[in-house]
C-alpha cells in the first residue's frame, strides 16, 4: 500500500517535524525508551486526493457528538510503540484518522491500523475546544519527565511553587509554561477525561502523577521544546533544593 505521505511534501515535513520531536525527548530521557504519545491535526495538509481515500477501518465512536471537529484529520501514534520503531519508519507505528459528517466516530484512512494510545479521547475533545485558525497545525504530546516526577514528588505537587521556584533559576525562560501549567489527578477518577481534556483545551501543560506531563504547542517542535524546558527546571529543583 502507498503511503499517504507520497506525493504530498507538506504533510511529509510536518510528520518528519514530529518524529524529530520524537527524537529528541527521547534522547532527553524523557519518554523512559518509548516514544510517547503525539497527536496532531495535519487537517489543512489533506489534498483533494486524500481527503477521498476509503477508511481502511470500522468507525470508532467518539461517544458524545464533537461539533468542532467536522471535516477535521489527525495524525496519531500508536499505543506503547519504542522510539527506535517510531522514528525509522513512523507511518508504520501511527496513522491518519478523520472525523465523520456526524461529528460522532472517527475511522482510520491511512496508513496502518494501530491500537490507539488512550489519551486519544481526551485529546480530540480537546481540539474541539481549540477554535482559534492559528492552532489548526496544533500539537499535543505525551512525555515522561523522571525529573519531574521527582521534583513534583519532592514540593508535593505544588504547580504554583514549582513555577516560583523555576522562576527562580531563570526569570526569563519560563513564559513558555508560566501560569498554564497544572496538575490533575491520576486515572481512576470519573472526572479524570474530562479535567484532562478541558486543561488541554485551554491550551495548559497538564502534568498527572506517575502518569506523565502532557505540553502543548503550535506545532510538534513547539510542544517538544516546553517539555524539554519544564523538564529543565525540574532538574535544577532536584539539584539544588
């Protein structure tokens, strides 16, 4: 089977963009040899001809009806693949899904089934809360910080004196996450999908305990670089504090 990105350079580089993003928290430590998880809408790089292509899926539904997303595509890693999987051939080990006229189910057009990392739900209900056309490329993605969790672990999971502290160290680096960053109570909870997705739908980074940091950008690269700087300041806070 062709792959979709054939003929199609634009959405080639934008998936070449997040597996370098995919690289590079990795080789950051922070997705503990996997690769994480990634989403993005790659929607405005659909041409006519793929935007035609027959699902290569049942639908999946959404179980509730996600008006912002008509028409809408997404591109989505695969559940618990490795880094070294992802990034040699990356359209092996994630897919291009699109939303139906309904709004309520999803099907996968290209390239490979795959079983879907679970914060796909939450993600996509995040996006329709997402309306403003400058975020039509925007990206999510799902890292693991050891760092982190220390650092959280250490100030008891205080989001607010770990952004003083972090101010601290350096004043001028953190308005990439300053005041949009929290942190939401583990799974298991009834709320948990829905605070999730309401916090990714503000455009907040949202660390979760023993579960991992989600961060948020304009494009893959955007999203990667404020996990990388959280993820710096948690450092420091384990070195000197």
């Amino acid at each position: 089977m062709v792959s979709i990105l054939y003929k199609n350079d634009l959405l080639a580089k934008k998936v070449s963009r997040v597996v370098d993003a995919a690289r590079c928290i990795s080789s950051h430590g922070l997705t503990l040899g996997r690769a994480g998880a990634l989403f993005m809408d790659v929607t405005e790089l659909m041409t006519e001809d793929a935007q035609r292509k027959v699902a290569i899926s049942p639908e999946y539904s959404l179980e509730e009806v996600l008006s912002g997303l008509k028409g809408r595509y997404f591109y989505t890693t695969a559940l618990k693949c490795s880094i070294e999987q992802y990034t040699k051939t990356p359209m092996d080990f994630s897919c291009i899904i699109r939303i139906n006229d309904n709004c309520n189910a999803f099907e996968i057009i290209a390239d490979n089934l795959i079983k879907f990392p679970i914060e796909l739900s939450p993600v996509l209900k995040a996006y329709n809360l997402l309306t403003d056309p400058k975020f039509s490329s925007a990206c999510f993605i799902h890292s693991y910080p050891p760092e982190l969790e220390s650092a959280m672990r250490k100030i008891g999971y205080d989001t607010k004196r770990f952004l003083n502290m972090a101010a601290d160290f350096s004043p001028d680096q953190t308005w990439t996450f300053k005041n949009s960053f929290a942190v939401i109570e583990q799974e298991g909870n009834s709320d948990f999908e829905a605070t999730l997705s309401q916090a990714l739908g503000k455009k907040t980074n949202v660390y979760i305990p023993r579960h991992g940091l989600y961060t948020f950008g304009i494009d893959s690269i955007a999203a990667s670089d404020k996990a990388l700087i959280i993820n710096h300041f948690a450092t420091l806070i384990n070195r000197f504090c």
